[in-house]
C-alpha cells in the first residue's frame, strides 16, 4: 500500500490526492472541516494539500511547519517552471517563425 501511494505521487501531486482521498476518507476528513479546502488545494496548491494531510492531523507545530514550507515552495517551484517554459517556447516560436 505505501509502494503504491508513492509511485501515484511521483506520477503527479493531483493523481496523489485523488487515489489516497479514495483509499482513504476518514483521514481526510480528519485533516479538513469541510470539502471546500481539499478542492481548493487540488486545484491550485496540490503538494501543500498533500503535505497537509500527511502533518496536519491534529495542528501544525514545531518541525511541521518547516515540511509545509516545502511543500508550499514546491508548488511555487512547478507554477514558476511553467511560466518560464512557456515564456521560453514563445520566444522559440518567434526566432523560427520564418
């Protein structure tokens, strides 16, 4: 069970909070009051909705708040690579327009 869930987050954040909310509800209903705030956090902070879960259980403290920084940097990190390879395709798009 644990080889699956960490193949499903390596193949994507998102992919990693739909099977674990199906294998497993009542965790997740532990970590959040309503569904709102997972939906939110899958659609646009998928990594810190993840690590959430896995920490939150119960309040944040102490070494917590450090993993939760992480994971807030790696959902920058993706929205930022995104933006700069788009940016960079377009460049390449108007070098080789012709």
């Amino acid at each position: 069970m644990c080889c699956l869930l960490s193949v499903i987050v390596f193949l994507g954040p998102r992919m990693g909070i739909l099977v674990w909310w199906l294998l497993d509800q009542q965790r997740w209903e532990r970590a959040f009051d309503s569904f709102a705030w997972p939906l939110l956090g899958f659609i646009f902070l998928p990594w810190t909705t993840l690590m959430y879960v896995v920490v939150g259980i119960g309040g944040l403290s102490g070494f917590d708040w450090i993993w939760m920084g992480i994971a807030v940097l790696m959902d920058l990190s993706s929205y930022s690579s995104n933006a700069y390879n788009r940016e960079r395709g377009m460049r390449y798009a108007t070098r080789y327009r012709g």
